[in-house]
C-alpha cells in the first residue's frame, strides 16, 4: 500500500484536530481561574527566574479575509491611542504583583498589526516595558511585521527600542491568491520591509507562509517559496491555512469551490517542502524551517524545542505572561486568558483589576501528557525515560498511556526499548497521534484541519 493510501486509510484527509500549541487546548479553558489566581501566580513567580511577554495588539486598517485572529479594523489612531494606554495600566499592574528583579528574557508584539501604532506609540509602549521589566542580558524582542504598515519612522522607533527579530507574515506572493484572500501585498514591498530591518541591523528575520490557499497550486507556491528564499530568512513557519467560516465570519468571503483538497493541501505542503530542505533549512517539528545556527535549529537539535502559542520556540522561561485582549498566559500553575473582547479587557483595567476571564489549573495528569504531546510535536518522539524522570514515575508508567495506539495506527510507529517514534513517512499524522494522549473531548468542528 502507498504512503498516500495509508494516510488516507488512517483518516488524514478527513480529520480535524487540535494544533496543539497547548494541553489543554483553550477551547477546554473555564471561567474558574480568575483575576485572583492569575495575581497569586504572578507572585510565585521565582525572583531570579527570566519570564516572557506578549502584548497582543487587536487593531488592523484593513481585515484580510483569510485571518482567524481576534482583530478589528480601525481607519483612525484614536481607538489605538486608547487601548495602549489600557496596555500600559496592565503593564504597570502585572510589574507590581510580580516579585522583584525579574528581568525579562523574551518579549514579543502580536496581533493585530503591531506596526498600526505610530512611532511615538511604539516609543512609548517599548520604554515602558524596560523601565518595569529590563531586559536579561541575553534576551530576544520580536514583531509581527506587516510590510503594508511599516514605514521608515516606525523602522527607525523599533530599531531605538531594541527590535533584535523580526516576523513578517507574507501567506503568498501570487496575485490572484491575494486577491481572494483579501490580503494584497507586492514582493517589492515585502523586500523594502526586510532591506529596512536588516540595514538597521535586524538581523534576525522569521517569514510566515500559508499552504492550502484558494487557487494554489504547486506551482504557485513554488513560485512564492523562491521568493521568500530569494530574501533569505532565518526561519520560515510554513503554517496551513484554517478554513473556518463557521469560527471566523470573515472567511466566508473566500468560495468554498476555489480550495485544494486535502490530498492537494499535502502536496502543496510536500513541495514547499522540499525547496526549503534543498536550499539548506532544517525541519523543526510539522511547520517550521531554519537556518543551521538559528536559535530554533540549535534548540531542536540539543533537544530543547518547546511549542506555545506562537508556534515552536526556543524560549526556556517557565512563565509566558499574556498581556492585551485575548492574551494568555502559561504559568507552572495553569493558563490564563484576558477577556476576548477589547471593551470588556479595557473596562476591567481600567477599574483597576485584572482582565483575567478564563483559564485551566493543571492537574498532575495534565502536565505528564502535556510533556508526552510536546514531545511528539516537537521531536516526533517519546523518550519513556526522560518523561518518567521528570515527574517520578516509571518508563512502563509512562508506556501504558500509549497502549493501543498501535491499533489505530499501524504502523506508523517505530518502537524501541524505552522509547517511540513517529516514523518519517507519518509524519503528516503528527498531530493526530497527539489526539491519542489527549483525554479532553475533541470536537471535528472546533480546529483546522489535519493537513
């Protein structure tokens, strides 16, 4: 039987499942962690421990129809102005619970459209954060960069707040797919963004692409990787694209007819593939490629990759602190999320309390199948005895979460004396297997996708 025909047999084509940037994933977040447990996770935070942060900025000018993020579109700064002063009152807040000297280790702007504020706004926020939260010594500041809204003023104030990596989301270079999804962006002016950043001493320069687009084809987005190789990026997170009119309305603009099918998607993913392979990336986990050297490369290969909400890191702080609407955070203790909605996230900061509505306590089982999950993801195996040591139990313990997998996929797996393995050509099923371990109810109709 062919590699295609098992994948098919196993399901692949027709499966949605859970990306797994978190176990539990959000959709089994609750309303029992709130501002109270959030302000007590904060205080256990070690005082000589680095922690991370992320400043979610929701405003777009304009809304591509693709895009399943939490956004709203605004044609004025006023609504911008507004919410960063809301953002700085969270800052200050979330500094004071925290014990002091913590030095910040990661910090990273999303959206949204970072890049919508004006260059006094940018000045602003990024001074604030180092005057509450300094820097480590070796630290990493990253944007999500939309080459639309980036202009030589904003280059310069990102350079002056120290801006070391930059994320530029492209999705694809072809026209006729821009188009449709809503998101028009040349090839000149992704390379005047990318010249911009590096002339300013940016080295560090992360490009986003999308694979089962509508009208791809493998020739088009054959054609996008050569010029997204052409600027050279560090690393490329090679995301597919999730259709799901029914969570995000926007999409719904895109017609159902123009998509690839699943088969399709797989090729289009294969192709993209390969020109990254053949130029000299290394795979990291199921969506991501780097430069041998990169931070993500080393971590990957020292077996230190990590997954979270932005994708595959190589981040080693035990606390990702969420700020802004939607955000969340990831303590040792549990996740916690902001309220989704802007008005209700500004209306409690405003009155003084955390924007805490939903989140998970982790159970002493949750974290053993998280590190099982995350070990698959990002390594496409389980070594037995390395999850036993680090939670006190046994290698057979750890085995007998597995039993059974066999059966629903045969195999696909490699097994060794204390240890399995995702076989190459399974790979494609990653996320499935994941499921296995998962123990929360998966819905077909709240996630992406399997491919």
């Amino acid at each position: 039987m062919s590699t295609l025909s098992q994948l098919r047999k196993l399901g692949l084509f027709d499966a949605r499942v859970p990306r797994y940037t978190s176990y539990p994933t959000a959709n089994h977040f609750s309303s029992s962690v709130g501002p109270g447990q959030f302000s007590e996770w904060l205080a256990a935070v070690p005082h000589d421990e680095g922690v991370s942060l992320y400043i979610h900025v929701p405003f777009c000018r304009r809304l591509c129809w693709f895009c399943a993020c939490r956004t709203q579109g605004t044609s004025t700064a006023a609504p911008v102005r507004a919410y960063l002063d809301t953002l700085k009152s969270e800052i200050n807040m979330v500094a004071a619970a925290l014990p002091d000297g913590i030095r910040l280790k990661r910090l990273h702007w999303g959206g949204g459209t970072p890049t919508l504020m004006d260059p006094d706004m940018i000045t602003e926020l990024a001074g604030l954060v180092a005057e509450r939260l300094p820097f480590d010594d070796d630290h990493e500041f990253s944007v999500e960069i939309d080459p639309n809204e980036i202009d030589e003023a904003r280059l310069d104030a990102l350079a002056r707040a120290g801006l070391n990596r930059a994320s530029i989301g492209v999705q694809d270079f072809d026209p006729t797919i821009q188009e449709t999804i809503g998101r028009p962006q040349s090839f000149a002016i992704t390379k005047a963004a990318a010249d911009g950043l590096r002339e300013r001493g940016i080295r560090s320069l992360n490009i986003d692409i999308l694979y089962g687009l509508p009208h791809q084809s493998e020739k088009r987005i054959s054609e996008s990787v050569q010029q997204v190789l052409s600027l050279s990026p560090d690393r490329v997170a090679l995301y597919g694209y999730a259709h799901v009119p029914w969570m995000a309305r926007r999409q719904s603009m895109i017609p159902t007819e123009t998509l690839p099918s699943p088969e399709e998607r797989l090729g289009l993913y294969d192709t993209a593939r390969q020109l990254f392979v053949w130029d000299g990336y290394r795979e990291i986990g199921i969506d991501h490629f780097a430069r041998p050297g990169d931070g993500l490369e080393v971590a990957e290969r020292e077996g230190r990759l990590r997954r979270n909400f932005q994708g595959y890191t190589d981040d080693t702080a035990a606390a990702l602190i969420g700020i802004g609407a939607s955000s969340i955070s990831r303590f040792p203790q549990g996740f916690a999320q902001n309220n989704a909605a802007t008005s209700g996230y500004q209306e409690a900061i405003r009155a003084g309390r955390f924007a805490t509505a939903r989140g998970h306590v982790f159970t002493r089982e949750d974290l053993i199948r998280e590190a099982m999950i995350g070990a698959l993801m990002c390594d496409f195996r389980i070594d037995f005895g390395r999850i036993a040591g680090q939670f006190g139990i046994t290698s057979a313990d750890v085995a007998s979460r597995l039993d059974g997998i066999d059966d629903v996929f045969p195999g696909m797996l490699a097994h060794e004396t204390d240890a399995i393995e995702i076989r190459r050509d399974a790979r494609p099923l990653a996320r499935m297997i994941a499921r296995f371990l998962d123990t929360y109810a998966v819905s077909q109709t709240g996630h992406s996708a399997a491919i």
